[in-house]
C-alpha cells in the first residue's frame, strides 16, 4: 500500500497500528492543540480519527489508496478523554465500486468506547 502523504493527517499525528483486509487501526496521542477550552479531546479530532481509520481499511483492501471522498459520516460521542491516546478500530462492511460502507469505534486507553462511526465513501 501506498504511504500516506496527506499533511492534514500529518498535522495531526496518526499512527497506523494494523492495515489489513478491510480492517485498520490507527492511534492519536492526546495533545494539548487538539482539546477543546474544557481540556478533553475535540469532538472533531474524533471525527477525523474515524474518518480515516475508515478511509485506510478501504484500501487495505484493495492495496492502494485510491481516489474517493467521504460522501456521509454520522458519529456518536458516547464518553470524553482528556489525556492518553486513543484508537481507531475501522472496517470496511461492503466494498463497491461507487460506494464502500464503513463502521468504526474510537476507544481510549482502557479500551473503553468514546464514540461509534459509520461513513459511506464515494469512489472517483
């Protein structure tokens, strides 16, 4: 698979832990630039993770990355984190040629779940 040259994700600083047969997982470190003003985890740095934990078990499975968008994603936030890591634990449920279906759980340190996920993907 290709390597991930996206800056956004750079900026962010994902770790891919597993990539394999439309599953994925990806880590975050909990850091002080990605917590909202009560100190605990931006919803969106969630979302993101997410996003593309999804993303990235779609093309494991197809052992490249190719071009798509995210074309819904709907998320629920079940608990909060304020430090640690979390992690993503995506896969991919259909593979299509136009649209790939995707669920995903954020976890923090404990193994607990912050948030559930699921995105539709559009494939260019």
């Amino acid at each position: 698979m290709q390597s991930d040259n996206n800056n956004f994700n750079k900026l962010l600083g994902y770790k891919i832990v597993e990539s394999d047969n439309g599953s994925c997982v990806v880590e975050l470190e909990v850091r002080d630039e990605l917590k909202q003003g009560f100190g605990l985890l931006h919803g969106g740095a969630i979302a993101t993770l997410a996003d593309y934990t999804m993303g990235r078990a779609i093309c494991s499975m197809i052992n490249r990355i190719p071009p798509f968008v995210t074309a819904q994603m709907n998320i629920n936030y079940v608990s909060s984190v304020k430090e640690g890591k979390v992690t993503g634990y995506g896969c991919v449920k259909r593979l299509g040629k136009r649209l790939s279906f995707c669920e995903c759980e954020i976890k923090n340190n404990l193994g607990e779940i912050i948030a559930t996920a699921t995105g539709i993907y559009y494939m260019l």
